[in-house]
C-alpha cells in the first residue's frame, strides 16, 4: 500500500470514530428537564434561612462556609455559602443553574457535614431517636433533596421577607 493511502485510511478512520463518539455523547448526555433550569444567564442571588436543633439546642451555623474552603477559594465566595452565623445561607451563581445545584446536600457537602432522613452532623435517627424538617413552618420530606426557592429577598437587618425559612431537628 502507498503511504498516502495508509495516511487515507487512518484519517477516515480517525473522522468515523470522532463521528461515532460525538453521536454518542449527545446520545447519552443527561437531559436537563426544563422545570429544572432555574437561571440561563446573569446572576443569581438567592438566600435561605437554616436553623439547626440537636437536642433542643441550637447549632451554630458557622460563618464563611464556602467563602475560603474548595468552592471559594481565596475569599470568593461561589455557589452556596454563608457569611455570619444568622443561618442565612446566600446562593450566588453566574449563568446556567439547575435546581440540583440548590439542594441542600450540596450546602451539607460545602460544609462537610452529613444530612439526610437517617442523619444530620453525626447524630443518627437510630434508637428512638428522629429527624425531622419544616420549610415555612410545614413538615418537609425532601430532606438534603430539598432545593431552595429563593422567593423574595432579605434584607442585612434581618428580614428574612419570603425566603425560605428551614428547620431540622433532631430529638
Ligand atoms: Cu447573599
């Protein structure tokens, strides 16, 4: 065979199988539902409120999760974080959000702490014991699955206006 032939073929070759795998990651991608789109473009800035009871005691949320840790390093803060210990969480995102970004596991996962039905920083709903979890005041079972809403906006004297206002309890 004459190498500009050899050189066809591995072209050919090369162009069929970048074909066949573009066709199969468009093919396989996940689909993002367009209930789940919550921002295209520009800035998003939502907040909710966290209060945490272990025991019948408050726990601190502490200031600055995720404001120097992975997701905001070097004092930018990104994604989910907070920046007192109010319990506000702020949500601050530029272009595409998808709802999956504003569940509170990835807050959880921020923090390094655990949630979920069977567990919330370190104490486990074994023994009689429960978690349980209220948006707005009405029992929630979404759980670390729960998006935030964002609706309204606080305001720094703390207003929490229509935001929403999350309580996990653990008894
Ligand atoms: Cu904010």
């Amino acid at each position: 065979m004459k190498t500009g032939k050899i050189i066809s073929w591995v072209v050919g070759i090369i162009v069929l199988a970048g074909v066949a795998w573009g066709v199969y990651a468009i093919a396989t991608s996940p689909k993002i539902a367009e209930g789940d789109i919550i921002n295209r473009t520009g800035e998003l800035h939502w907040h909710a409120h966290l209060s945490i009871v272990v025991d019948g005691k408050p726990v601190e949320i502490p200031t600055d999760i995720g404001v120097n840790g992975p997701m905001g390093a070097g004092g930018d803060p990104m994604a989910l974080h907070t920046h007192d210990t109010s319990g506000i969480i702020h949500a601050e995102f530029f272009g595409m959000v998808t709802k999956d970004q504003l569940r509170l596991k990835e807050f959880f996962k921020i923090w390094g702490k655990d949630f979920s039905k069977d567990s919330i920083m370190g104490h486990t709903a074994t023994d009689g014991h429960t978690i349980t979890m209220t948006v707005n005041g009405e029992p929630n079972t979404d759980f670390e699955n729960y998006a935030i809403t964002g609706q309204g906006t606080y305001d720094s004297g703390g207003d929490l206006g229509k935001v929403d206002d999350i309580v996990i309890t653990y008894k």
